[in-house]
C-alpha cells in the first residue's frame, strides 16, 4: 500500500486522515490562546470601570461630608439666633427710648417755633426789644439748626435699627425652619445612599458588562439628588442673608411659590392642606423679593399654628388683580381670633400663642415690610371658621 495514501481505520468503520488528526490539537490550542487573550482585555476593562466607580463613590462621599457640615453649620445659626433675639429685645428697648426723645424734641421744636412767631410779632414795637429779640432769635435758630440735625440723625438710627429688627426676625423664621428643612435634606441624602448602593450591587454582580446603562441610570440619580439639596442649602443662604432695601420688579407667584417650597415639608409633616389660585397672566409689583418672601413665610407659619390642632388643616392662597392693585388672600381653617383681639395682633411682641411658642413679631415686621411697599394688610376674623389676610399692593 502507498505511504501518501494511507488511511487509518475510524471508530464505526470509518476512515480518518492521518494528517487531520494531527491538525485537530494544534487549532483548539489557538482558539484557547486567543478566547484567553479577549478575557484579558475584557478583565482590563472590567478594572477601568471598578476604578472610576470607585472614584465617583469617593467624590459622593466627600460631598456626604460636606453637606453634614452644612447640617452643623445650621445647628451653630440656631444658636445665633437666641443671641440675636436677646439683642434684638436691647434694640427695641432703645428705639422706645429714641422715640420718647424724639417726641421731646418735638415739642421742643413747636415751642421754639411759638416763640419765633411771637418775637416776630413784637418787634415792631421798640427798637430795644427789637436788639433782644434779634439776639433771642439767633439762639433759636440755632437750637432749631441742632435739633433738626438730631432729628436727621436719629430718624437714621431709626432706619437702621428698623432693618436690624426685620433681619432679627428672619433668623428667628429661619430657625423655626431648620427641623422642616433637616428633613428635606434628609430625603436627597437617603436617596443619594439608596442609588449609591444599588450601583455598588450592580457592580458586584458583574451587570457593568451586560447592563453600563443601567449603573449609569443609577449614579445619575444621585447626582440628581444631591443637586437637589444644593438647591435647598441655596435657598437657604438666599433668604438668611440680610436684604438690601433696593426696589426692583417682582413676580409675586414667584415668590409665592418660593416661600412654599421652605414651608413644604413642614406642612406636609403636619398633613396640611394648601391651595394656591394664581391667575393666568404674570402679575409684577416694585419691591425687594426677599423681604416679600419673608411676609408669605410670616402669614404661612402663623396659619400652620392655628390650625394644628384642627380636625380639617387647610390654608387657601389666592391672587387677584383689582384694576390697579394685586390682593392676596391668606385663608385658614383655624379656630379664628379671639373677639377683640383684631386690632392688637399687628403689634410689636403681641401674640396669642402659649409663652415660648412665638416672639410676636412676626406680623408686626410683615405690617412694616407691606408699609414699605406703599401696600395696605388687614385682618378678617371668622370665629370658629378660621381668619383671613388680606394684602394689598400696587401692581407695576
């Protein structure tokens, strides 16, 4: 038999080519090497994504840190605060004193005024008292020159202290809304945790490869997250900081809602209901939104307490336009106020909730602030359906 053409029986009878055989190791060796290769590079790949995910948690965690920094910085505002208020009660004991001096000095005023007027009147009479009023009405004038300079002066001091006092009670807002406000941080920095574990679980099970977009959608959920309590700590900031008394154009839904957003968890923990009506068209008013911002959060807060202890808790927000003027409706479900109290609850450290429960000067900055506005505030009381507020300010 010919060597070339020799064959080599096979199982079942059938015949193999020797040099096939041989071929059959060689091939399953390279799809070895080169299956083996491609796991290299998969595993290489595979590190890359571990690594930068494990940086992203790292940068997550710094922000973490940061945010419970934010937290402490919070807790050490509230305890200005209570220095603030003992100041702000110093403040208002000197502007009574400033007033009743003023009030002297007034009069002092009037009588000298008096006096000129009859030295005028008389010095027709002799040339002699002509010499002693002209002598007399130097030293008036004069005194009229240094009272009026201190009227200047302290209608000044008056001012600033005006600003003082509603700075004071904006703390004293903000730190009423520090609980509400640890709570709305709370929930971004739970769901932060929450997707952050579930992109390390991913992870973990290797889903990185046959499911990116899905770790992806996870991590963006994060990052959504913590810009949300980025924009709540901003808020913040905005609204503590002291305002300046410049008058622009505001949207006053705007604010409104702004105002809202502060008060949200607070009314929502307390499972109140708001409704807010604003009209289609954009109403605009002059005025400082810092300082409106803080007259809504006034009216809200009151109208929380009042129907805390209500079997239905609702407040109802309203915006109309009328001609010229924009009216806003502040309506709550509370028990209402007390017959004879209507008149008082616009006055300074005047209120009818329990002792430590408020300062009393929440509706009495929110009269001054709507003043400022060239606008009017007053009160409806229905008893035992609750009350209503009712601003006025001219619209743009």
């Amino acid at each position: 038999m010919d060597i070339a053409s020799e064959m080599v029986l096979g199982t079942g009878g059938n015949t193999v080519d020797t040099e096939t055989a041989r071929e059959a190791p060689a091939r399953s060796a390279r799809e070895l090497e080169q299956e083996l290769e491609e796991l290299h590079e998969a595993y290489g790949y595979l590190l890359d994504q571990k690594n930068a995910l494990e940086m992203r948690v790292r940068k997550s965690e710094e922000r973490r840190r940061a945010l419970m920094h934010i937290l402490a910085d919070l807790n050490n505002l509230n305890r200005k605060l209570a220095d603030q208020r003992k100041a702000m009660i110093h403040i208002l004991a000197d502007y009574e004193q400033d007033r009743r001096r003023l009030a002297r000095q007034t009069e002092r005023l009037d009588n000298s005024r008096r006096a000129l007027m009859h030295i005028l009147q008389d010095s027709h009479q002799s040339n002699i008292r002509l010499e002693n009023s002209r002598k007399a009405m130097i030293h008036i004038m004069s005194d009229l020159k240094e009272t009026t300079e201190e009227i200047q002066r302290r209608e000044q001091e008056l001012r600033e202290k005006q600003e003082q006092l509603v700075q004071a009670g904006k703390l004293a807002t903000l730190g009423e809304l520090t609980t509400g406000v640890a709570h709305e941080l709370n929930n971004p920095l739970n769901n932060i945790g929450l997707f952050i574990g579930n992109a390390i679980d991913l992870i973990e099970l290797n889903v990185v490869e046959s499911d990116p977009e899905r770790v992806l959608y996870e991590l963006q959920n994060a990052m959504q997250q913590v810009r949300k309590a980025t924009e709540i700590i901003s808020h913040l900031r905005t609204f503590g900081r002291a305002a300046s008394v410049s008058y622009e154009p505001v949207s006053i839904g705007q604010v409104i809602q702004s105002a809202l957003s502060l008060m949200q968890e607070q009314l929502r923990l307390r499972e109140i209901d708001v409704q807010l009506h604003l009209p289609q068209e954009q109403l605009v008013v002059r005025g400082n939104a810092i300082q409106l911002e803080q007259v809504f959060i006034n009216l809200l807060t009151n109208a929380r307490d009042a129907v805390a202890r209500m079997p239905r808790k609702a407040i109802t927000i309203t915006c109309t336009r009328q001609k010229n003027l924009l009216e806003i409706s502040f309506r709550d479900s509370g028990p209402g106020i007390p017959v004879g109290l209507e008149q008082r609850i616009f006055d300074p450290f005047f209120t009818t909730k329990e002792v430590g429960a408020g300062t009393g000067l929440g509706l009495s900055i929110t009269y001054g602030i709507i003043k400022d506005h060239q606008g009017a505030i007053s009160v409806e009381n229905h008893p035992g359906e609750g009350a209503v507020f009712l601003i006025q300010l001219p619209l743009q």
